[in-house]
C-alpha cells in the first residue's frame, strides 16, 4: 500500500515546480531535468534555473519539509544532466538540421532559435554559448542550432563546457550558500528565485548593452 502511494505521488509530480520535482525524484531527478532542458526540444519549458538553486537550498536542510539532499552527488547531477544534454542537443541538431524546429508548433520555441541564432551571429561562438546558458528557452535551442549552423564540435565542446559549468555550479552553489547563512529563507523562497533568475540574466543584458553601445558609437564616427 505504502508504495502504491508513493508511485501516485510521483505520477501526480508538477514538472514546472522545482520543489515537486525534487520531492519527487531527489537528486536523479535534477540530472534527468537538467539533459531533458538543456538537450531535447521537449524540454525547454522545464525550471532548470529554479531547480538548480531550490536543490542547493535543499542540500543546508533549513528548507524544511523533510527534504535534505546530500551537496556532492548533486554537485555531479547537475554538472552531467547539463554537459551531456547540451552534447546530445549540438548532436541532434548536426545531424537533423532545421527540420527539428520546424516539427514544432511553439511560438515560444521558435522565438527561442531566433534569439539562439541571434546571439550566434551577433556575438561569435564563444560568447553566444556561454550567454545562452544563462537564458531559459535560448539554452535548450541554442545547441540544437549550433549543430545545425555546423559551429565547429571542439569550438561547441570547449564552450558548453566552460559556460555549463558556471550555470550549474553557480546557481546550485548559490542557493547552498544562500541556505547556510540566513535562517528560515525558505519562507522566502520564491522571491529569491525570481532575483536568482533576473541576475542570471545580467551578463547577456550587459552584453547586448555593451554590443549597442559600440555600434553607436562606430555610427557617430562614421
């Protein structure tokens, strides 16, 4: 009785609530998020930013509920689930093209791939891969799109790396940091959330107003 229980609870999980999740799955469940979001086009609307830093939260037991996750095999879930998903994304797309997107009928996703391509043109490989992490939606199509616009696979390996790593460790950390040190924030939780995401967003705001800066500058020179 006891585990058909525990199958309905995981059955009825919320996948757009990092704390459903979570509850749900525990740290696996983080790895297998985190491939889906950042490697398959399905998964673009799932809460990676949110569940990276709820997990870290977790991982201090002050969030209550219960739910404690062990910081290390967290650690390892996240950093995989996000290299290896946005491989699998560089991959499928390399191998399938434009043809991915097009099956698509979101208005959401294909804003996404215009922004991923954007940023592609715009600001070169290493820039664009890197900033893309750090927006929902454009992480989970920008390596699909690097695939099929055929980035270079080191130039794509050395960058998702570079860039996957910060996000996934930065935000996992942050919200173990953020844990550790004030009492009782889980009553503060979505929030904190929301100022986690808005600041995940600072280095491509700072990018895109540095990039219209210059070109208005070459503007008033030529």
């Amino acid at each position: 009785m006891t585990t058909a229980v525990h199958l309905s609870s995981q059955l009825a999980v919320n996948v757009l609530d990092a704390r459903s999740l979570l509850s749900a799955f525990g740290v696996l469940g983080v790895g297998v998020v985190l491939f889906a979001e950042t490697g398959l086009l399905i998964g673009f609307f799932l809460p990676g930013d949110s569940l990276l830093f709820t997990a870290g939260l977790l991982c201090t037991g002050t969030a209550g509920h219960g739910l404690k996750l062990s910081l290390g095999p967290l650690l390892v879930a996240a950093v995989m689930g996000t290299l290896a998903g946005s491989q699998c994304g560089y991959l499928l797309g390399r191998r399938g093209g434009g043809s991915l997107l097009a099956r698509s009928r979101s208005a959401r996703l294909h804003e996404g791939a215009r922004r991923a391509e954007d940023l592609l043109q715009r600001y070169g490989y290493a820039k664009a891969i890197v900033l893309a992490r750090f927006v929902p939606v454009v992480r989970t199509v920008l390596n699909p799109m690097a695939g099929a616009l055929r980035v270079p696979m080191g130039t794509f390996t050395l960058w998702q790396v570079t860039g996957g790593l910060a996000w996934s460790l930065g935000l996992t950390l942050a919200g173990y940091a953020l844990g550790s040190s004030v009492p009782n924030v889980d009553r503060y939780l979505l929030p904190v959330v929301a100022v986690i995401v808005a600041l995940s967003l600072v280095p491509l705001a700072s990018e895109v107003y540095r990039s219209r800066r210059d070109a208005k500058t070459k503007e008033e020179r030529g």
